[in-house]
C-alpha cells in the first residue's frame, strides 16, 4: 500500500492527532490507539491489518452518526484494495540493486510456496510459525514483542535451504534478496565490512527476505587461504550487524557446514533450523510430485524411492528431470521403473569426490 491511502485517511480524520489533548469529535472518531496501529501496520508494509483497523475506523465512525465520513473511509479501502489487486502490492523497490551493493546483491520475485516444499513435520511447523509472525509482526511488536526474524539453515548440500528462503519470500510476496557472500569476501578483501555495512543498509531500508546463501563463507573458523585476521574481524562486524538489525526484514543464513561455524553465531539467530536427506516416505512424495505430468501409472515407487536411499532432495529432483527427459526425448508419456532406478542410480555415480554421502556432510 503506498503513502497516500494512509495520508488521505489521515487527513480525514482531522488536522493532528491528538487525541488526548483535544477530547473532541475527531477523538471519537477515531481512537488513537487506531491512528497508532494504521501508522504501524503503515511503516510494516502490514497491508492486512492497515486495511482491518481501517475498517474499524470506518465502523467507529457509522457508530458515532458519521455515515458520510465512514463512507468515504470505506471508498478509500476499496480503492486501495483495487490498486493492490491490480499489482501494486508486489514490491516494487529497487528493482536491482544499486551502485556499490552490485555484485553484492542479487534479487529475484520467487513465486514458490511452502506447499512446493516436501518437508518433514517439525520443519514445515517451524517455517509455519516464523510466516505466522512476520505477518503479525506489527502485532506482536504492539506487545513489545519480537517476531523470529533472524534464521540459520544448516543441512547438506540440495536439501533444501535455498528453496527454503525463495518459499519464505514467495508467501511473503516479498522480494529474495541474495548475499552472494563468497564474493564479497574474496573479491572485496580488505573492504568486506564496509560492504557488509551497505548490504545491512539495504534490509533496513527495503523490507524482503535476504538470504546469505553458503554462509559459513563468512562464518567459518577456517581462513580458507585468507587472512585469519580479517576473517575474525569480518565475522565480529557481521555478527554486530546482525545483532542491531531491528528492520522489518527477514534474515536468512544457510550453511552446509555447521561444524565449521562459531559457536557465538548461534546465539545470535532467533531460529536454527536442521535440513536432512528425505527418508523413503518423504522421497517417495518428491518422485511423485515431480513425476505429476507423467503416465506412472505402472511405476514402482516404493522401489524407486528405496533406490532413492542416501540421496539428498536436489539429486532425486534431478534423477526425476533425466527421466522426464528421456521420456520426452523418445516422445513418451510414460516414465517407467527401471529408467528412474537407472537415472537415480546415475545420481548416486556422478557425486562430487568432496560431496561425499549428503548424510554424513551434515
Ligand atoms: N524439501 C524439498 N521439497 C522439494 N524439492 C526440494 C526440496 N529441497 C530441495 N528440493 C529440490 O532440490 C533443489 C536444490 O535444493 P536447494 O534449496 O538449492 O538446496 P540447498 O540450498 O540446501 O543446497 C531445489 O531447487 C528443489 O528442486
Ligand atoms: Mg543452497
């Protein structure tokens, strides 16, 4: 929602409010424990709950005899509400990133959602929660609370920490900001703290999701050929930074390497989230969800999902993808069993010799 509807509505509701000073007819109109939380649900980008204290204003107001004035309350909801249907309420900030934060920062408008995730219980309850307070994060700060904001994703590598964050923008509907972090480090030795200064100027100035992806980049103890010095003082800039970070944003480390992290990190995230490889049940529902647009209808699954043992969520995706494309190649419709047991199994062949088994790079 932009400034207007807020100002409009404001300046409606009288010249200042001070309600308390001036005991009038403006006050009844309007409390001002609303005017607080249209300006908080404002600054938060809040867009539900702007429009429910609107409504509520609106209603104050029909209550009180001012039926034109709630009227025209009402109209300026409807507008608004027309305007963000019309796309206006995708964020529209700065579309790429700016002078010094290229190269820093890449952004992207993910479209994906928790239910494109297949995702054990406990995880998907916690990815949960954390939507469920950022989207009342108004609220909860009316209280003098805070919403979890700040998460650490630690797994092996394709279990799904990436996707992860795209699924928190997408529900969001706000904008994946990626730190690209090992760049920032190697390419910018000797600045990196300033960057990270420029890169923490950006989530307070424009609220979206911001992810520093292969995060033990910066997190790690090792010094990866670099200055141990500079890592240290790198790291203890991030970690203040990450400390006096209050913005509306959204925070998001991922890490393939939890060992390798400062035990002080952890302290400092309000989640720590542990990804793993897909048992048999899990993977069983990847195969099929990935499999959708295919004739399996004589596909073994629990056979393929067994063969699937071991792999993390990013290789049977791709197992999948050359079964598919074999199919299309020989203009089939069909996937069979024993072409996914073999693309899976190719899988398994084609591992990285630092890659290891996923389960035990944890
Ligand atoms: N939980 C999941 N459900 C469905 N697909 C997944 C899941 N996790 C990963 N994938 C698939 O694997 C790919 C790689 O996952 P990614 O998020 O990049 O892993 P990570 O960041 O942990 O290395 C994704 O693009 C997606 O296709
Ligand atoms: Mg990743």
């Amino acid at each position: 929602m932009k400034l207007a509807p807020l100002t409009e509505l404001l300046l409606l509701l009288g010249p200042t409010p001070t309600m308390m000073a001036e005991p009038g007819e403006l006050a009844a109109m309007a409390s001002a424990e609303q005017i607080k939380a249209l300006i908080e649900s404002h600054v938060h980008q809040d867009d539900d709950r702007f429009v429910a204290v609107a409504l509520q204003v609106a209603a104050r107001a029909a209550r009180q005899g001012h039926g034109r004035l709630a009227e025209e309350i009402k109209a300026l909801i409807d507008d608004a509400k027309a305007r963000g249907a019309q796309g206006s309420k995708r964020p529209i900030p700065i579309a790429a990133p700016r002078g010094d934060l290229i190269g820093l920062l890449s952004v992207c408008y993910p479209q994906l959602r928790l239910t494109d995730m297949v995702l054990a219980g406990p995880i998907h309850a916690r990815l949960s929660r954390i939507l469920q307070e950022h989207r009342a994060q108004s609220k909860l700060r009316s209280h003098g609370l805070r919403p979890r904001r700040k998460l650490l994703l630690v797994g092996p590598p394709g279990s799904g920490k990436t996707m992860t964050a795209g699924a928190l923008a997408g529900e969001l509907h706000l904008a994946l900001y990626v730190i690209l972090l090992d760049g920032l480090i190697t390419k910018f030795m000797g600045e990196t703290a300033a960057k990270l200064r420029l890169v923490f100027e950006a989530i307070a100035e424009q609220r979206g999701v911001y992810l520093f992806d292969e995060f033990d980049a910066i997190g790690s103890e090792r010094a990866r050929g670099n200055d141990v010095g500079e890592i240290r003082r790198v790291l203890n800039s991030f970690l203040q930074f990450l400390e006096q970070d209050d913005s509306p944003s959204l925070l998001v480390a991922a890490t393939n390497h939890q060992q390798a992290l400062d035990a002080a990190l952890f302290r400092r995230f309000d989640d720590v989230i542990e990804y793993g490889i897909p048992d048999a049940v899990l993977a069983e529902v990847v195969l099929r969800n990935k499999l959708a647009a295919f004739d399996v209808t004589d596909l073994n699954f629990a056979e393929a999902a067994r063969c699937a043992d071991g792999l993390s969520y990013g290789e049977i995706t791709q197992a999948c993808e050359a079964a598919a494309k074999d199919a299309v190649l020989a203009d089939s419709t069909t996937v069979a069993t024993a072409a996914l047991v073999a693309a899976l199994d190719e899988r398994r062949s084609v591992r990285r010799p630092d890659q290891g088994d996923a389960r035990t790079d944890v």
